[in-house]
C-alpha cells in the first residue's frame, strides 16, 4: 500500500523571538555566534561576533528573503564560512523563506560553492541561495574531520547476493552539531564508545518502556558483546545523540542494502536507515522527537550525496513512530513481516525530504 502525503503548502512567516545563534562550519574548530536584532517587522541586523562582518536580513512575500552585505565581502575563498553562517541565520530566523537574494556577491569567489546565478528583470545578475539546496552541501554541521569518503569499487564483506560498495570506516569524533534555534539548544552526534558509554547503555536498554521495542534489557556483558559486534560490523554503527552535550538517546546507522530490511524492497547501493531510542527521559515530548528526526535524515543525505533514500521498518502498530514519520516526508510504502514483528517500510526521499521539511 502507497500512502502519499499530500504537498505542504509554505507556512506563513513565524518570525520567533530574536536571538542570537551558534553555527559550526566543518572546516573550522568550534562554533561562530551571530548577533540579531530586529530593525522593524521585516528586517533583522545580523552581525558575526568578534568580526566586522554585518549583514541585513528583510524577509519579503513569496518565500523570498534579502541578504546584503557590506563590500568588499566575498572577496576572498575564505568568506564562505562566514557567508554559510550568515545564511543559515537568516534561514532559521524565518522558517517561510525558500531562497535568498545576495545583491552584489554574484561571481564573487565566496559563493562557488553554494549559489546559482539568477537573471534580474533589470538584467543585473543576482546570487540565488534556495533553501532546499543549502541544507545540502557540507559546509556547516558535519565534522569534516570525522569522515573519510571511501573508493567506488566492490567490498567482499556483505551478504552473498547483495555485494555491497566499500564502505568507509565509521567515523571517528564528533559527527554533527547543530543548533536549534526554537529549543535554544545545541544537538550533537558521536560514535558511541562501548568502552566510556556501556554504563549509560545499559540502563537505557533495561528501562522497561525501551526493552518493550528493543528486547535487549540483557546485563553489562551481554550488551558489551552486542556493541562489540556492531563495531566489527561495517553496515552498520551505534551513536550517541546529545542536546547541549547532555546524553540523550542512542541511534544505529545503516546500509539498508546489506541489512536484513533489504530483502524486503528493491534497495540501491547507498539508502540508509536507522533505528534509535530516547533514553534520557528529559527529553521526551513531540517536539524534541522531531528535532531528532529532522537532525538524524539530515545527517544521513550530508553524509553522502549519493544517498537518494532513508528508510525504516518500524512496527507497523507503532503508531506514534508512523506519526512522526507521516510529519517529516517519510512515506509508508508497505507492511511485511519480519520474523520478530509486523513491519512498516517507510522511505523518506532526498528531494521531498529538502524541499517540504525546515530545517
């Protein structure tokens, strides 16, 4: 059965309080702060703390919204991220714009790596920067550091009749951060370290509410042997979710290809999955489940471009799981049985996920 979601129309403007906001850039170590304030009902000073670099943000009718900064900025290759950050500023401060106009940067170096080039009426060019593509490319949020993008050749590991691409190793330190400006909070992702964090594992997988859905309320030894098979394992491996660094749930990445889901569909050399659990139950509630939804498919379609679908199999009676699914651009395609539960196929697509969810 095909359940298709109908297209969500583009929200009116919901300008939130103005505040100032924390931004990553993957090259770089720590964060960059941005100071607001608001000029009037549709403009908003935005300056980089510690720099000279300013900006004015006016939201406009239409999805459209106004960037302009102060020559000579954009100069240099290196205004990109500052440039990245300014823009994802003002993206989060009015969650209807779908593009920003950058008067004056078209061809300048900063902008190669993030801009198409739209013709004005009065025949000046315009850099165009369209939300759904922005939240695409790798220059904030993702470690840089953290990853290794592998050869497109052939692994031997995998199932027999479903040979895998190589795989990179799974990454090493700190994976994602992000701020999010409606909790006023920091989300951040690592590998789980079955050394530092099998204390922390193990009271989450036997609270009973969590071993309902993951049956593995088992001991210390158990669990450590799980989390040493995962790490053995290159379809697949465990991370640590957090909010301002606080431990917050446990999550498991995978190729769906080489997983026991990809039977059940026709699966392509790079969709993804993930499975995960919230066991820090301060941080419960509908809203910050999302933000882990929005946050955990983000990363994965960051993580390689080549990655077109993110798909799951929770219990097709879950119906809070579906609910959450039905709200981020992930469509229940089937029901099937696995050995162990009734199942749910959900995808989520690349495209739809950029173009209908604000990150």
């Amino acid at each position: 059965m095909n359940i298709i979601l109908p297209r969500k129309e583009t929200p009116a403007p919901v300008w939130p309080d103005v505040r100032d906001s924390r931004h990553f850039p993957a090259r770089i170590a720590g964060d960059l702060t941005v100071l607001a304030h608001r000029l009037d009902d549709d403009r908003l000073a935005l300056r980089l703390a510690g720099d000279d670099v300013e900006a004015e943000f006016a939201s406009r009718d239409g999805g459209q919204g106004r960037l302009r900064l102060r020559p000579p900025f954009g100069e240099a290759p290196n205004d990109v991220d500052a440039l990245a950050v300014l823009i994802e500023a003002a993206f989060q401060s009015d969650p209807s714009c779908l593009a920003l106009e950058l008067p004056g940067l078209a061809g300048k170096p900063a902008l190669a790596p993030l801009s198409s080039c739209s013709q004005m009426a009065d025949g000046a060019p315009a850099a165009i920067v369209r939300r759904s593509e922005f939240y695409q490319l790798p220059l904030l949020w993702r470690a840089a550091a953290a990853h290794a993008a592998p050869p497109l050749i052939r692994s031997g590991p995998g199932p027999q009749d479903r040979p895998p691409p190589l795989r990179a190793p799974a990454p090493r330190g700190e994976m994602y951060r992000r701020w999010l400006p409606h909790l006023g909070m920091t989300l951040s992702l690592r590998p789980i370290d079955r050394r530092q964090d099998l204390e922390l594992f193990h009271g989450w997988m036997n609270q009973p509410r969590v071993a309902f859905f993951w049956e593995l309320a088992q001991s210390r030894e158990e669990l450590d042997r799980y989390l040493a098979e995962q790490e053995a394992d290159p379809h697949i491996f465990g991370v640590i979710g957090s909010f301002d660094d606080e431990p917050v749930g446990y999550f498991e990445f995978y190729w769906a290809k080489e997983d026991r889901l990809g039977p059940f569909y026709d699966a392509d050399d790079y969709d993804r999955g993930w499975h995960g659990l919230i066991g820090n139950a301060r941080h419960l509630g509908r809203v910050r489940t999302l933000a882990w939804f929005r946050s955990l498919t983000h990363y994965l379609f960051l993580d390689d471009p080549r990655t077109q679908r993110i798909v799951g199999e929770p219990r097709a009676s879950h119906h809070k799981m579906l609910s959450y699914c039905a709200d981020l651009a992930y469509e229940k395609v089937k029901e099937f049985d696995f050995p162990h539960k009734r199942a749910a196929l959900v995808c989520c697509e690349r495209e739809r996920f950029f173009r209908q969810v604000a990150l």
